[in-house]
C-alpha cells in the first residue's frame, strides 16, 4: 500500500514522474521479458502441427499477435502476465472457430512438450482455462532472472484479413459477427484484437500513463492482494 500513499499524496504536476518512477517498466526488464515470449513465438510459428481429430486439415499459423498490456504499450512495472492470440489457417469463418477452438487448444498443448527451448525456460502447463474465449496457460521464466512469466494463448478466426493499420473491418465481417453470436456470444473478441491494441498503442504517452495510474489504483488500493 506504500506507493498507493505515495500517488495520493503526489500533486498532479508530478504524476508523470510517478509513473516514470514507480509504473513504467525499465527497458532492460522489458527487453528480457519480451526475448522469452519471442521463444513462444518461434514455436507457434514454427512447429508443425499436424492434424487433431475434427480437423480436416494441417494446421498453419498465420499471425502473432501479442494483446492486452505488454501489446498496447501500457504495461506496470514487474507484470508477469502476456497474452498472445494466434491467427490460424484452419479457420475460414467464426462457426469453424468455435467448432474447432478445443481441438486446436488439445494440439497446442501436446505439441508444447516438444519445444526443447521452452521447456529450457521452465515450462509449467496451466491448461485450458474457461472464458469468454477459452484460453491456454502456462509459465515460463526469462533466461537471466528466472522472473516466471504467464502466457495466455487464444487462437482465433482472421476476420478481418490481411488489414492495414488503423483500417476498419468490411461490412460483411460484422454480419458474419451478428449471426455467430447467436450461438457463441463473446467469444470472437479476439479477431479483432488488433483493433483493440491499436486502439490504445497510438495514442499519447500521457494516455497510456493515465491507464497505467488506473490500474496502479485498481489493483493496490480498490483490489488489494491482486499483483
């Protein structure tokens, strides 16, 4: 509770100095923390997955995409959490998403025993855990600290295609949205993550130290014992 004292007592003049200070990770933390989840994304890309029962097909990975804190740029210091959604070719519409998700989530998991380098890092399996859409963990540990890191892997449907930064989806996606909902209500967020990171990522570096402030609060103050 120490810092939460700190930020209420810390005049408005200064809070781009508290962030600076006490929120924002240090490069070289960053740096080693984003070179472990480079080794997951070395595996996604590069593994050949072969076929699961109830896919009709080898599976590719199209696209990487690393979401929520460490993707928009809004990060706290010493967060262990990235979460990595993963475009696959084994999906052509958001009905084969959710036909599919669980299949794909049980060749993921098998494969990952086989990655020599991730299991260097101190693979830890989590499984699946239940959401909105469900999702795989792990943890891994960065190659100097052994600081454990949690990543979370969400395969999705490319909805949205080969699109270009800051280019809205075609009409036709949403319609495509509309009428998969009505059997799979929020589990399709993730085709559209890119649209979610970039939202936050370009924005104003005061912005993303306001987020940073509010989920500093959230979680020291308003949720005491979450890290």
């Amino acid at each position: 509770m120490a810092l939460t004292s700190e930020l209420y007592g810390t005049a408005a003049s200064r809070l781009d100095s508290f962030v600076a200070q006490w929120l924002q990770p240090s490069r070289e933390w960053k740096d080693e923390v984003l070179e472990a989840v480079r080794t997951v994304e070395q595996f996604l890309r590069e593994e050949p997955f072969q076929r699961e029962h109830g896919l009709d097909q080898e599976v590719r990975v199209l696209k990487v995409v690393k979401v929520g804190s460490f993707g928009n740029g809004t990060a706290l210091r010493s967060s262990t959490e990235v979460e990595l959604v993963v475009f696959l070719s084994c999906f052509h519409s958001f009905q084969e998403e959710a036909k599919h998700h669980h299949a794909v989530l049980r060749l993921i998991w098998k494969k990952l025993w086989h990655c020599h380098d991730l299991v260097a890092l101190g693979l830890e399996v989590i499984g699946v855990v239940q959401g909105a859409p469900d999702a795989f963990v792990f943890t891994i540990q960065t190659m100097k600290t052994a600081e454990p890191i949690t990543v979370t892997i969400v395969p999705a449907y490319r909805a949205m295609g080969h699109s270009i930064p800051n280019s809205q989806p075609h009409p036709v996606v949403y319609e495509s949205l509309i009428e998969a909902c009505n059997s799979y209500p929020g589990n399709f967020s993730a085709s559209f993550c890119e649209l979610q990171r970039n939202f936050v990522k370009h924005q104003p570096t005061k912005l993303k130290s306001l987020l940073r402030l509010v989920k500093h609060w959230y979680l020291q103050a308003h949720h005491p014992g979450s890290s």
